[in-house]
C-alpha cells in the first residue's frame, strides 16, 4: 500500500485560497485588490503565482490577512476537512490533520510534546472541552472553546 505524502502547510493555504476564492466568486485580480484593501500589497501576479506552485510560501501577515479577507477561521486555512491525511508540522513531523488540528485549535500537544508545557501557555480561563465523547470514546464531537471570564456590566438603577 502507498503512503500518501503529508500535505504541507503551504500547500493546505494555497487549496484552501484557490477553494474559497472560486467559493467567493473572485478572480486572482479580485483576490488581490482585497489583500490591498487589508493592507498586504499583493497584485494578481501573487496570487497566480502561489496558486501555480511558483511562490514556496506566505508570510506570516499575509496568511492572517488572508483568513481575515476570506473570512475564514485561521485554522481552517490551516487544515483541511480529512481528518486522516498526513500534515506535515515540521520537515520531520507528521501529524494527522485531526490531530493537527486540534494542535492549533488548543485541544492538546503534539504525539510527544509535554503537555505540562503545552497547557501551561494556554491564558488562564481558556479551555478547549469536547462537547461529548463518541459511543467509543474515541473522537470528540461538538468541541466548545471556552473564552476568558467576562466581567458583568453594572447595571444602572
């Protein structure tokens, strides 16, 4: 059987860009004229050449410029909906998409990260709890990120 090659952060951006572009209605020029208006100087040669494979990557601004333009969440930029496909983290980690995915989302570490210092970076009140469990315990379903404390408005009277 063949192992499929991990898809790479940049190639997931760019299929997700191409997806939500057409999506969207949205020429390459279209694309372009948004990511100016967001303040990344980007002309339609940019995005031709990114979905042409001739551009190896995006910067960091750009790529949230890009979530920000396409209104899409980051991490879904980020990652596709197969949960089995090999990601590659790193040139020498590889990860599901799931559960690179949850990575990115605050859900937990990596295989062999420590997860006293992955959820120590987390901001006090921010939590990432599942919904449910399947009937197996295996996958979460219907995760909830919970936010930081918010504090109650006085109310007037």
């Amino acid at each position: 059987m063949e192992r499929t090659k991990p898809l790479t952060p940049t190639h997931v951006v760019v299929a997700r860009m191409i997806a939500l572009r057409k999506k969207r209605g949205w020429s390459a020029a279209e694309l372009a004229k948004q990511m100016k208006a967001a303040g990344i100087p980007w002309e339609r040669i940019v995005v031709t050449k990114l979905e042409n494979g001739h551009r190896a990557s995006v910067s960091t601004d750009e790529l949230v410029a890009l979530a920000a333009v396409l209104n899409c969440p980051l991490v879904m930029l980020l990652t596709t909906d197969d949960e089995a496909a090999p990601y590659q983290v790193t040139p020498t980690t590889t990860e599901s998409m799931f559960a690179a995915r949850g990575w990115m989302r605050g859900a937990g570490p990596l295989a062999d990260a420590d997860t006293r210092d992955y959820y120590a970076e987390l901001p006090r009140g921010e939590s990432f709890t599942p919904g449910h469990m399947t009937s197996d315990g295996g996958a979460w379903v219907g995760p909830v990120q919970q936010g930081p404390p918010r504090r109650l408005e006085a109310r007037d009277g």
